[in-house]
C-alpha cells in the first residue's frame, strides 16, 4: 500500500500499532464509533483488532485504509476507499478526524489525496461517499473535493440505534 503526500503539510500511511492513542481517541468521540468500525468503549486487544482490520482491507482488496499524519507526524485521522463495487466501476470513500485536529484542513487534504489516487492511478470511473445532512464540515469538505451532490437516500444507513437519511456525493473520473 502506497504512502501519499496530501496538501497543507498532511500525509497518509498505512496503520500502526503505534498508532492505538488516535484509535484511543477516536473511540471517545459522539459520532466516529456511530459510523465506523472504531470501538467504543476501547480497549487495547478492540484497538490492535481495529488496527489489524484495517490491515485486513488491502490484502483482501476490499479497499485502503489510510491514517492522516501531520507535517510533525502526529496522527489524526482516517480515511479510507472501498472497493466492494469496483467491479461495477464505482468505489467509496469515507473519513474522519479526530476532535482536537478538527478545522486544520486535513479532511480535505486526505480526500484530495486519495481522490487522486483513485481517478489518475487507479483509474476507478466513479468515486462515491455518503453524508449525514447536519455534518456541515464533511458536507464542505466533499464540495470542495469536486464532489457534486446528486441526492438525498432517506434512511439510507443504520446510525447507532436509528435509521439516517444521507447526502449522496459522487465524483466522475472525467471530472478531473
């Protein structure tokens, strides 16, 4: 799995162990374990799982999962493309960042990172991701990555205890 260098100082790399303080943190988050396989409550053998899980994903080519690394090298974030549709010529993407790293640009930075990847690289023809209607910040960050709102999927997702309505996004390969 390819290390990518991301705008604003940002750069994304497979998972470490060393990296179970942001799986820590991200578990004591309102909406990232709602949303994600992130445990919560944590642990240290639900954590090395996570980590191992995530692993997991390239080998088996269900997709690639990378951590957001500031300039300074502290992890703040995931972001991932799966690919269970990549045979209709369609894959996903999805991100998050932990609480104290919020509003530093490094959603945006991974999700053009990786967007790139995926359409110049990978050649995938369409990228896809789903958002929460009130997740103004992801909302912004999908926009500002070239991604057009096509929809809204009523009770598209299971949430924690209840069904979600969800933004669809899609960006094309011919949109570059």
């Amino acid at each position: 799995m390819p290390e990518l260098a991301a705008g604003g100082g940002f750069t994304l790399r497979p998972w470490r162990l060393a990296d179970l303080p942001l799986v820590r943190e991200a578990s004591e988050d309102d909406h990232i374990p709602l949303i994600t396989t992130v445990p919560s409550p944590y642990s240290e053998p639900a954590g090395i799982a996570f980590i191992e899980r995530q692993w997991s994903r390239a080998t088996t080519r269900a997709g690639y999962t990378f951590v957001i690394v500031t300039s300074d090298g502290r992890p703040v974030g995931q972001v991932g493309l799966w690919l269970k549709d990549l045979d209709e010529g369609r894959a996903s993407l999805g991100y998050w960042v932990v609480k104290s790293a919020r509003g530093q640009g490094a959603a945006a930075a991974a999700v053009d990172a990786v967007v790139g990847w995926a359409l110049r690289d990978l050649r995938i023809p369409r990228l896809e991701l789903w958002v929460e209607p009130w997740n103004t910040a992801s909302v912004r960050t999908a926009e500002r990555s070239g991604f057009q709102r096509e929809g809204l999927l009523r009770g598209w997702q299971q949430v924690g205890n209840e069904r979600r309505d969800m933004f669809m996004y899609a960006r094309l390969n011919d949109e570059q």
